[in-house]
C-alpha cells in the first residue's frame, strides 16, 4: 500500500492507495507545514502498519522540506501540478482534462497523460468564502454556510442582466448575474443570512467556473473535472453548474465521488512511479 499526503493550509488529505484504488481516506483540520510528527500521528492514529506501506507520496505545505524516509520508508515529495492532474484523470478516467482545484484557493492543471502543467488559478477559493463568510455571516463553518445558501436566493443580494439592461445579452439570460452583490447599495433593509450566503456562493463559483470555461478553451482541452473540498458542497456545485447552462456547454463537469482526496490520491499514484523507477535502477 502507499500512503498519500496532501498538506494544505487548512487540511491535512491522507490516503491509502493500493492497486491504483482508494482503499481508505481521512481527512483532518491542520495547522502548520508538512512534517515527520503529522506523518506519525497519521500513522498512529489510523494504525497504519509501516511494514504495509511501499511508500509515502507527499505534496502540499513545504513538503519539500520533509527528510527521504519515514522510519526506513521512502518519502517521495511531488509536486503540487503532478498531484493534481494525475489525481484528477485518475478519479475521472480521462486522458486529458482541465484539473481545477478547488480548496483553499484554486488552481488549474492542464492534464494530458503523464504530462502536467500548471496553467493559471485564482486566489478565490474556500478560504474566500469562509472569510467572507465570518465577516458577513458571523460563522465560518462550511456545512453552515451551505445549508443558509440552499434556503437563500442569491437575487436577493447580486443585480441581474434584468435589472441592469432590462434583459439578457448574447446566450446569457435575463436572470444571469450582472454584478455579484451589486443590489446590497441599494437595499433599503439588510438582506437575510439565507441570501447572502446564496450570493456569496455564487460570487466564488462563478469565478472558478468562467476562469475555468476560459482557461480550458485556450488549452484545446474539451473537459473539465473539478476537484476539491470546496466541492463537497452541493449549493457550490449547483452554482458552477448554472454557469455552464448560462455558457450553453455541452459536456459538464466531471466532480468525482472522492474530489476531496484527488490531490492526495494523484501524490501516492506518483510516488508509486517514483517508487518502481528506483527499483529498477537499483536492479539495472
């Protein structure tokens, strides 16, 4: 088996991957870089048997500064890009696709075979909405945030091509947004918890979806998967995919089951590669 590890700013992703699938996944609140102590409480924790580990994959959170082993297991430091992509076709099974990730911030990998090629992001991400969220909502809790936005109508709070033009333009319809939160100037009562989150559910997911519509159209990439602990949330979901209706595109986006995991998932995928090429040149 190989475990997977992925430091984020604000969780830490472990996997156990054992022919090329998920066996098990965990998922916990995080602060500070990569280091030996997260590793072994990991370990401890979910009583993992070193003699049943091949390897560790890790990315994320200066992992590069992490030693080459942990207590005579090969640690293997992947970077962010390969990750995700590789992740991200995996869960998908695609050859090919635009890889965006969504967690604290987001960025986006152009993913072809074994090739894998940051292309551009945002820092609009999760650590946005849960910013904005604490500010404007008075909480931070991700799961609070989406049940008011599923309650909410983001037209409470976001001016529409109705409102601003008197309809819609192009392929955009009437009720597509024109400006993100442009009817709070002139509320004459504050808008409800319910649509505000609704807007700013909908402020975060349109701008990952057009960047991404945007970057995988320059890259001749014709699907985009999406994966990440931002879209474990239905209403974020909901709001990215309206935004392909708005766009007319064809195909959707493809949120695998364990989009969480991908980026944990693709770094043990690659530390098995790494793996089976040491051991060959060890043998050669």
């Amino acid at each position: 088996m190989i475990l997977g590890l992925d430091f984020g700013l604000t969780n830490l992703d472990a996997v156990l991957v054992e022919s090329g699938q998920i066996r098990q996944g965990w998922r916990q609140d995080t602060r500070g870089f990569a280091s030996l102590k997260m590793i072994e409480q990991i370990v401890d924790e979910h009583q993992i048997k070193l003699e049943d580990l091949t390897c560790i994959g890790t990315t994320g959170g200066r992992h590069k500064d992490l030693p080459s082993d942990f207590m005579g297991v090969p640690i293997f430091k992947i970077a962010e890009a390969q990750s995700v992509g590789h992740g991200g076709l995996q869960m998908a099974q695609l050859e090919e696709a635009l890889v965006v990730s969504a967690g604290t911030g987001t960025g986006m990998i152009a993913a072809r075979g074994s090739g894998f090629s940051h292309v551009t992001g945002s820092a609009v991400g999760g650590g946005t909405l849960l910013g904005l969220a604490k500010l404007l909502l008075g909480t931070s809790n991700p799961l609070e945030i989406a049940a008011l936005a599923a309650r909410g109508n983001a037209a409470g709070v976001d001016s529409t091509l109705s409102d601003v033009l008197g309809g819609g333009i192009g392929h955009l319809p009437s009720d597509a947004t024109a400006v993100n939160l442009g009817r709070l100037v002139s509320l004459e009562q504050p808008p409800t918890r319910e649509d505000l989150a609704a807007g700013l559910v909908t402020l975060i997911s349109q701008v990952i979806a057009v960047i991404a519509l945007n970057a995988a159209k320059a890259q001749n990439l014709e699907r985009i998967v999406i994966v990440g602990h931002l879209v474990d949330l239905e209403p974020i979901r909901a709001a990215i995919n309206r935004v392909w209706g708005f766009y007319g595109v064809e195909l959707p986006a493809i949120i695998p089951e364990s989009r969480g995991f991908a980026t944990a998932f693709g770094a043990a995928l690659e530390a098995k590669l790494g793996h089976q090429k040491a051991v060959a040149e060890n043998h050669g």
